[in-house]
C-alpha cells in the first residue's frame, strides 16, 4: 500500500460553503414541498456563480425563474447573505438568516410576474 495521508483543516476546504449546507437546503426544500402542494410552484433548478447560488423557481417550464432563493457567498453588508429575487432580478427581500426570511415571507400573496 502507498501512503495515504489524511488531511485535517485543509484550507482548500472552503467548497463546503460553496453551496447550500444541509439545513439551508431541508428549509429550501420543505417550502418547496409545500408551494408545489398548492399548486403554485411547479419545477425547480440550482445555478452558481463566483459570488452566489441560487435556488430558482419556475412557475412552468419557462426559460426563466419566476422566483430566485439566493444565497450571496460574498455579501456586502451582513442581512445580504440571503435573498429572494423576481424574475426581473429585483430584491424582493434580504435577510441573514435563511430561516428567518422563509417564515417571513407570505409566499401565497407574493406575486409572480408571468
């Protein structure tokens, strides 16, 4: 056998926070779960960039996000780390803690643009 090596800390461990940890993610899905159940929400997809990674949400199978989740790798100010955008790209609201912004949020009366 060679030699294997196991590496504690790595600072090129940083992928982790690259996207959303397990928890973002079971909130992001049980709201998820919950809007396709009434019938508003119908497909979903991921997408990443330098800077952020976004949950989009599609009303139908459109070739835009009618509702973006956001999580924003390199915030300027600390309740910009989580944000839900329109289609348009427009904040519709922002909070540093995702939780706190999916509970907030009366996604019934949100209106989606079509």
């Amino acid at each position: 056998m060679k030699n294997i090596k196991l590496v504690i800390n790595n600072e090129l461990n940083r992928e982790k926070e690259m996207f959303f940890i397990k928890k973002e993610l079971q909130s992001i899905l049980n709201l998820y779960a919950k809007m396709v159940s009434n019938g508003t929400w119908k497909d979903y997809s991921f997408s990443s960039g330098n800077r952020e990674i976004s949950f989009d949400v599609y009303q139908r199978a459109s070739d835009k996000p009618v509702l973006r989740i956001l999580k924003n790798l390199k915030p300027n100010y600390f309740n910009e780390k989580f944000l839900i955008k329109d289609k348009n790209g427009n904040i519709l609201k922002k909070s540093e803690n995702l939780n706190q912004l999916i509970n907030k949020t009366s996604w019934n009366n949100l209106k989606l643009v079509k």
